[in-house]
C-alpha cells in the first residue's frame, strides 16, 4: 500500500522512511509516523496486504527499508537509460540487491508499516504491538548500496538453486552522472615479503610503504651521488673536500638506519591450522561490491590529499605534539635531512667546477649588471677563493644542522617510551609532554641549551683527534648556529601552528640559518676587517646580497619588535564586542593598533635596517642606490618597464579575481547543478555558507564564526568590509525583462535619468551574465597563479636577472607584512586580504599562516638566488613550476587513467606531461638563444628523476622540486 506524505509534488512510499537504530530495530521519526497515520489506506484495502507498488517490489524481492547513510539531495529527482540494468532486470541507479534478511522480511515489514496504528494484523504480517520478539530478531541491513554479484559457488547450496535476487530500489533518485575510467594502477602500495627467522616458531612479515621508500630512496641516491662527485674533486686524501664526503656518507648511513627502523614493519604471522582432518563447508558468499559513485570518488581523493592519520612512526620535535604538524601520510623528515646538504653539496661542486675549469669563467653570467664583490682590504683571498670557503662551511652547516634535527626526534622518541603509560591521551597529543604552554618552553630552552653544548664537545672532540668534520666551523659559530636553529625550529611550529610537516619544518629553518649566518658574518667582517680572513657568504657579497638580508630577515625582526601591537590587535578583532571592557572604544583602538604597527614598522625600516643597510654600503645612502640602479639598466627605461608591466599584470589579476571570487560566493549554489558542475571543486562544498556567515559577521562587528574561516577567526571581527549584497532577480529601477531572461529591460536604457543608474543597471547586466558562467574550481585557481609566475617573472629573467633578484626580495617582504595585515587583522585591510586569499586554500593551507604563496615565490626564486654561472639553471623554479607541476596537475586530473600507487592520486599521465613540458620549454629557450647549450639527455634523466619524487612525495612540491631539480642538473654537469 502506497502512503502519500504532504510533501509539495512528491508521494513518497513510507516503508522508504523506515530507519534502522544500532539495535536493528526500525525507527520511524514522529513526522513522518504521524504523517503515515494521517493518510492511512483506504478501508476496503485487506489488513496485512499491500495492493500497490510496494506489493509489486515485494514480490519481485525489492528491500523497501531506507538505508542509513544513504541520504540525496530533493533535486535529485530525474533518472537515465544508463542507469538500467539490462542484464539482471531494472534496477535503480541507487539500487542494491537485497541481503538474505531483506528476502525474509521485506514483504512483512511493508505490510506492518502501512497499516494504521488500530488496524489488525494478519497471519502472515503480524503486528508491531503483538510482536516484538519478531522486530528484535531482525538482523541489520547493510549500508551498501550497491548489487551484490552472487558467485557461481553461491547459485547452488546443498544441491538446490537458490532463487535469483534482484537489488533493493531508491526511492530517492539522484542526478545522472559520469563515473569517471577507472584507474590502473602502476604498484601496490605496499610491499609485503614473508621470512621465517631461524628464532621465531612462525613466519615473520615485513611489510615497506612503496610509496615512502621511492621517495627516500631518490634522495638517499641523489645525496650518495653528491658525495662521490666531491670525492673526485678531491686532490688528496684527506683534503677538505675528502671529508666533506665522508661527512655526507656518514648522513646518508644515518639516516638509511632511521628509514629502516622506522619504516619497516615485522609481524608475526600466526601458524595455520591444521584442516586435513576438517569437512569441508561451503564458501561464504563475497560481500557485497560497491558501484563506482562521484560522492565516493571525491571522499577517497580528499582522503588521499589529506593524507592517513598521523601514525606512531611519525617523529616530532622536542617538546611538541603530532597535532602542531600538518597532517600528511608521511613526516617527511628525510628531505629535512638531506635537501639541504644536497643544495649546499651542489653549490660547494659548482664552485669547484669554476674554479678548476681551463679556461676561467665568470662567476655570474655577462647579462649581470650588478657591481663586483666587495672584498676585505688586507685579505689575500679573491672573490672565487672566498666563495670555495664559504661553501665548504654552508656543507658543514647543512650536516650540523641535520645532525641536531636528528637529535630533536631520536630523544623524543626515547622520552615518550620512557613516559608511556597505560592511560588515554587526547588526540595529537603524547604522554612526554605536559599540557602547560610555559612548561613546554622551559624544557625546551633547557634541552636546546644542553644539545648546544654536547655538539660543541663533540666539535671540540673532532678537532683534538684531527678529524676534518665541521672543521671549517669555529666554536663561535656552532655555538651561534645551534641556539638560532633550534630556536627557529620552535618559533615557527608554534607559530605555524599545523602549517608545516616535519621535513618542511626543517628544511624552511636550515634556509633561515643560512640568512642569518651571513647576515652574522658580514656584520663582523665590518666591525673587524683585518683580523677578519675573508667574507664568508654563501653567494657574492654584492648590494643584491645586502639588501636581500635587509628585506628578508628584516620583515620577520619588523614583526617580532611590534610583536605586542600585532598581538593587541588580533586579540581585539578576535573578541565580541560583549565581552571586552570598552565594546564602543572597538574601532577606535583597533586603528589606533593599526596605525602604531604601520609607523612602527616604518620607523625600523628606515631607521634600523637602513641604518645597518647604509653601514655596509659604505656610506651611501640605499633609497638613493636604488633610484640610480633602476636607471642603469640594459636601457634606462628597461626596469621602470618592468615595473609598470608587473603592476599592470598584478592590477589585472586582483581585479578579475575579486569579481570571481565574488561571483562564486554569491552563485556558488548555481555550480554544483547544471552545465558548470564540472567545474566545482569537492573542496569548494560548504564555502558559500561559510562567507556568508563571515561576511554578516563583518558587517556587523559579531564574534568570530570559526566555521568561516578556519585558518583565521580574527578576521571576523573586521567592520572595513561590507557584507555583499543579496541579488535582485529585478533590478534596482524595478524594470523587468522582456525576452531575456535575468535581465533588465534594455528598451528603458536611454530613459534613464543620470549616469548613475547606467551605472547601476551596467552592474545588474553583468551580474546577471555571471549566473551563466561556470565558476573555477580549486585547482583551476591555484594553477592561475602558476601560469602567471610564468607571465611575469620569464621576461624579467631573460631581460634583466639582477634586478629579478632584487625584486624577488622585495615581493618577499612584502608577502610578509600582507601576512600579518590578514593574520594579526590590521585595520583596515585586514579582512579583505583574508578573504581574498581563503579562496585558494588547499588541503596543505590548514594552518594558522598561509604559505602557499611564499613556497611558490621562493620556488620560483630560489634557483636564481643561488647564483651560479649558468643561465638554464636560472630557468629551473620557472619551469618546474610554473609549467610543469601546473600541466601535470592539469593532465592528470582531466586525462590520467594509470595511477602509480592506490594510496597516492598522482598519475602517469601527469608525470609524463611534466617531464615532456620541462624539456621542451628548456629545449625552446635554449633555441631563442636565450640559455647556453646543454645536454638535454641529461636534462632529461634529471627531469624524469625530479618527476619521479613529484609523484611519489607528499610534501608541498612547490618548495622541494625546484630546489632538487637545481642540485641535481647541477651534479649531472647539464
């Protein structure tokens, strides 16, 4: 019997609303019971028996009972010629075949549930109220919704043929869609081999992630590669560059013990029974399979991109918890190791390569106009001889600071297995480390004080026994070098708070260290310059270097001494306006905030940092250097042409994208339905209720909604931005449309008015054309920006290096303080900028600081800071990703059918288009006469490696691909 609810334009049986409870028992909501009661059967229907369609499914052995966790959406009401079975009869395209239980009790269940709450029961039903025992007895349905494939074994049991079972319907139907190909995979994501130990009764499985160990094994081989080309460009034996080797020998054994005692698991396999003796019974039928589905395609791609739970395996810092890193498959602490010895290893060999090659050549390329090197007046060492020195101390540098990272994991896994006990802790956290802020930071400061010393005993120990490890390292600077790193370490996971994972972590410190160490030696090469040898900078001490120190690590001193205006400032934006002493005095003391930050920062900068910039200048003053540099270009106008072509380009882009952002938020309920659907992210779902919220929140001054913004609640506090408003199918005048749908009637426009309303109606026009276009995706956003660091940074490369790297300097700090006008909600761009930016987060963006946009400039950048007198290698960043990780995203999302490993998204297809993309741009630059000749088959061997390690790391490629790929085109001689 078929039960109408009063829903508008829908009847809907109500068996399909039977709810199933953990106990098994079907569970009706009142609503819907009540509804039910209301609209009994008709009272010449028979008691027990159903007459309509439900009576016809049951006889076909339809299940009619709604399946928990099997919810759609009311516009999911339409069906397709696809979504029919032709071989096993019609199905529904959210059909299932019914379990054993649903045969035995589908039928009765109908019958019960359609009776009204007096009607007697029959025979063959039975009712609800006289029959409990018979409602306890069924057994719970499954939550699949997909056929069960009976096996040939399971069509006859005992010599009978059971009946063939058809799947249970929808009654709720859903969108026609297209199931994506399926994937191929290339390798098991696993690798499980089976040994019997000679001590152990039963077999013992080892089992390796495939996945971890490709990605550990590129960089063990990359890093062992390293140290070979130096030790044939060693001239004696136990010459510097000897033990330079063996000091990257000694880290690679170091950490290919690590990989092995913590990745691979060994488990005893229980000993099989004995069934010589047993009857055989027969096979159970297969669970049932589930048919491919979008919704569940998009859950298994977000819980591949976001990576599995942090396991025990995971290492962490001294003093911090799993739940301050970001959450990823892997901790990734093998590229904190090795990625920087690797780039110093590589930089040290290209400075060898210069200076024993026959005929000199430059240290830097002809188009670079920059003055010479400065040099110390009484040293005997050139600017090439300075350079091998300084080079040789950033290897160092980089084993020293692997060595205390490596000291940082091994003790807090030796802390936490002493602490562990028997007890429950919450989620991310660990037994070892106590729960109070201040008493983390007090054993932390007193771990670092004591690793400070025992490395420099250790140091002191290698020099008493003629050892040549971190010889070229003075006491002064291991002392210095540690306490800055392991300080840095922890600033910034505290800070960055589940913005980073451990390899990230570190490998963003050691380049931290590295500006500071230069910073620290040209500071005291000024002060003393005779007892001083030489300048021990890792790059030409030219003004670039100057002010690129002054740009840098000056952004991040400006934020530390206004630290306490910034931490007001987020405090009160954060906060309801009930809940604070002077809720009227809001605004006023947030632009009061606001505006001590800015003439704070202005006063360091041209006070402080200006002062020391003009110090090392040698007197001259550095806003005036800068103004003369810009003239002395190629042309005079050629850097003011770039200049006004980036604010061009930059102006054009924010401009446009802020129309789209604002687009999607206000249409955003249009791109999931219809033509546009392909175009919207998974991760795009729930954003528009999101900004919304946010949104009213600004307009109004409430308390902040953390469903709004995740990454910064403070933002909502924010009163500078106006909250959107609601679109007018009408218009503003009223007027309404008389052939064109959504728009206003275009017969008016010469009546209007003033230029006002032109205006306006102008506005409505192109709002209304925005209904009709498909908004971005997430990807599609993010890979805009690659693209565009391919615009307007490749004609700067070509045109003008210097002035790129003065230039990359500056938009880093100027990335710097737009981080602390969103994070910290600096009146009066604080929530535009936040909003702006929230638009492209990712899964990677789950942290308190966003760095999306600082691993893609210092990508790009990097290999241009390196200096080196190659102009391809300058290229490296660009290429990598500006082209190649943007079209292998491309290629592989929309094209790629052979996925490398089940556990990871990334395809075939997509490294294949990256590699291909890298070579043929670098082919084509070196045609257009822009690079010099090279070997693009070693270009391309080295483009498949760093391809390789794109697809097999989880670690935010934008910051490790370039700079592999740099240092291995380097060692390969490209």
């Amino acid at each position: 019997m078929t039960t109408s609810l009063p829903f508008p334009h829908k009847v809907v049986h109500a068996a399909s609303l039977t709810l199933l409870s953990p106990s098994g028992r079907a569970d009706l909501p009142r609503r819907a019971q009540a509804s039910a009661r209301r609209h009994a059967a008709p009272s010449g229907s028979t008691p027990g028996v159903s007459s309509g369609p439900g009576h016809k499914l049951q006889q076909q052995g339809w299940s009619t009972s709604y399946q928990a966790g099997s919810s759609s959406s009311d516009l999911d009401c339409s069906t397709s010629d696809e979504d029919t079975d032709t071989g096993r009869g019609a199905r529904h395209p959210r059909g299932r075949r019914g379990s054993q239980h649903a045969l035995g009790n589908g039928a009765r269940d109908v019958g019960m549930f359609a009776k009204g709450p007096h009607e007697p029961s029959s025979a063959s039903g039975g009712s609800r109220r006289s029959s409990p025992t018979r409602i306890h007895e069924r057994k719970q349905f499954t939550r699949s919704r997909s056929p069960a494939i009976r096996s040939p074994l399971d069509s006859v049991i005992n010599g009978q043929e059971l009946p063939g079972r058809t799947g249970s319907p929808s009654l709720f139907p859903r969108h026609k869609h297209t199931n994506p190909a399926p994937s191929k995979f290339l390798l098991s994501s696993g690798l499980h081999v089976t040994v019997r130990l000679p001590w152990t009764p039963a077999p013992t499985r080892c089992t390796l992630d495939i996945r971890q160990a490709t990605e550990n094994a590129l960089l063990i081989c990359s890093l062992g590669y390293a140290a070979v080309k130096l030790r044939t460009c060693a001239r004696e034996p136990l010459s510097p560059d000897m033990w330079i080797s063996i000091e990257l020998s000694l880290l690679i054994v170091a950490a290919l013990i690590y990989f092995l005692w913590t990745r691979l698991v060994w488990t005893s396999l229980p000993t099989p029974p004995d069934t010589s003796n047993r009857t055989p019974h027969p096979p159970a039928r297969p669970g049932s399979p589930r048919l491919p589905d979008n919704r569940d395609a998009r859950r298994a791609t977000a819980a591949i991109a976001g990576g599995s739970a942090r396991s025990g395996e995971a290492g962490f810092l001294w003093m911090t918890v799993p739940k301050n890193y970001r959450d990823c498959a892997d901790d990734g602490i093998l590229t904190g190791l090795l990625v920087g010895p690797l780039i110093a290893a590589a930089m040290h060999y290209q400075t060898l390569q210069t200076a024993t090659s026959a005929p000199p050549t430059r240290l830097l390329p002809s188009n670079w106009l920059i003055e010479p090197p400065a040099l110390l007046p009484l040293s005997a060492y050139s600017a090439l001889d300075s350079l091998l020195l300084s080079r040789r101390h950033a290897v160092d540098l980089s084993t020293f600071c692997a060595t205390i990272l490596l000291v940082h994991v091994c003790a807090s896994w030796a802390t936490e297995a002493r602490h562990r006990k028997n007890i429950r802790v919450p989620d991310g956290e660990v037994n070892s480390v106590p729960r109070k802020e201040g008493r983390r930071t007090y054993l932390y400061v007193l771990f670092t004080v004591s690793v400070t010393l025992w490395i420099l005993c250790v140091r002191i120990a290698l020099g008493e026994l003629k050892l040549g490890i971190w010889q070229n390292m003075s006491y002064f600077e291991v002392v210095m070098s540690s306490l800055f790193y392991q300080f840095t370490l922890y600033i910034a996971i505290r800070l960055a708070h589940h913005g980073f994972t451990l390899g990230e972590l570190g490998l963003v410190c050691f380049g931290a260290t590295v500006l500071f160490s230069e910073l620290l030696n040209i500071t005291i090469a000024r002060i003393w310059p005779i007892t001083t040898p030489f300048i021990k900078t890792y790059r030409l001490p030219t003004p670039l270097l100057l002010y690129q120190i002054a740009l840098i690590p000056g952004s991040l001193l400006t934020g530390f001494l206004l630290s306490p205006l910034l931490y007001l400032s987020r405090h009160i934006a954060r906060r309801p306006v009930r809940r604070l002493r002077y809720p009227a005095e809001k605004l006023k003391h947030r632009r009061l905030l606001a505006a001590g930050f800015y003439a704070g920062a202005l006063a360091i900068v041209a006070g402080l940092i200006g002062g020391w910039l003009r110090w090392c200048l040698g007197g001259r003053d550095p806003w005036m250097w800068v103004m003369r540099w810009l003239l002395a270009g190629r042309r005079p106008w050629t850097r003011c042409a770039l200049l006004a072509y980036w604010a061009l380009l930059v102006s054009l882009s924010v401009a446009g994208w802020s129309r789209q952002l604002a687009r999607s938020r206000r249409y955003r309920h249009r791109a999931g339905v219809g033509s546009g659907s392909e175009h919207y992210s998974s991760f795009d779902a729930g954003r528009g209720a999101a900004l919304a919220s946010a949104g009213a929140a600004y307009s109004t001054g409430s308390a902040p909604v953390q469903a709004a913004a995740p990454t910064n609640a403070a933002e909502l506090g924010d009163s500078s931005t106006p909250s959107t408003p609601a679109w007018d199918a009408s218009g503003p005048l009223g007027l309404s449309f008389a052939g064109i749908p959504n728009l206003p009637n275009l017969s008016n426009l010469p009546n209007l008015p003033n230029s006002a309303q032109v205006s306006t109606v102008a506005t409505d026009l192109l709002d209304a054309a925005d209904k009709h276009v498909p908004t971005l995706s997430l990807n599609a956003r993010r890979k805009f920006f690659h693209a565009l660091a391919v615009v307007m940074f490749l004609p700067g490369m070509v045109v003008d290096p210097a002035f790129m790297h003065l230039s990359f300097s500056a938009s880093f700090a100027l990335f710097t303080f737009a981080e602390y006008v969103r994070y910290f909600a600096l009146y009066p761009f604080g929530a535009t900028v936040h909003l702006f930016m929230y638009e492209f987060l990712d899964n990677k963006d789950s942290g308190t600081a966003i760095l999306s946009h600082f691993y893609l400039l210092t990508g790009c950048a990097n290999t241009l800071w390196f200096e080196g007198p190659s102009r391809l290698l300058e290229f490296t960043g660009i290429l990598v990703l500006g082209i190649g990780d943007a079209l292998a995203s491309i290629v592989g999302k929309r094209w790629g059918r052979h996925r490398w490993i089940p556990t990871s998204p990334k395809t075939l297809e997509g490294s294949a288009a990256f590699v291909c993309s890298i070579v043929a741009c670098a082919w084509l630059l070196r045609v257009c006469g822009y690079t010099e000749n090279f070997s693009v088959v070693r270009y391309t061997v080295v483009a498949v490696l760093s391809g390789a390690l794109e697809a097999f790391s989880v670690q935010n490629d934008n910051l490790t691909l370039p700079l592999y790929m740099w240092s291995m085109l380097v060692l390969a001689d490209v």
